[in-house]
C-alpha cells in the first residue's frame, strides 16, 4: 500500500487538510486518507442483502422498526406466519 505519510514541506503547494502533525514533521492527511479508503473499499464486492422468497424486505423492515426487535427474529416470525404481516403482528404482540 502506498505511503500515506506526507512531510511538512509542500514545495509552494496548498497545505492539505490534515488530520494530525506529528513533531517529527509527518502528518496524516484527509485527501490521502479518504483516497487510499476509496481504494480499498473498491476491491471489496458488495453482499446481497438475505431474504427468503416468502419474506418482503420492507415486511421485515416495518416489523424491526415499529416492535423495536432484531432482524433474524422478525424474519423468523414472518416465516413461522408464512410471510403474513398482519398474523406476524399478531402473533408478535399477544403475550
């Protein structure tokens, strides 16, 4: 990975936005920081989100948001209720 040091110096450049100066002269910069992040973060490839064919996303989404529950377990009901909303409420809510 390249160096994302850079010395006190900038030979009549801008000085760039910088994070931390370091007394030995280095410092940390934004743009080189963000730069090398872009790169890495471009290597990665992007995983598709889970769901089962009976789930709705968005089913799964109104329950976790409204009832405040975690996701494996609304998407646990909503299979248990084979993907009915409102039996899932239902059955969520009824003690």
């Amino acid at each position: 990975m390249s160096q994302q040091l850079q010395r006190g110096s900038n030979n009549g450049h801008p000085e760039p936005e910088v994070i931390v100066n370091y007394a030995d002269g280095y410092a940390y910069s934004k743009s080189k920081f963000e730069e090398g992040l872009r790169i890495v973060l471009a290597d990665k490839p992007a995983k598709p989100a889970k769901t089962h064919s009976n789930v709705k996303k968005e089913d799964v989404d109104l329950i976790v948001s409204e009832l405040e529950i975690p996701r494996g377990h609304a998407e646990r009901a909503l299979l248990d209720n084979n993907g009915d909303l409102a039996k899932t409420l239902q059955a969520l809510i009824t003690p």
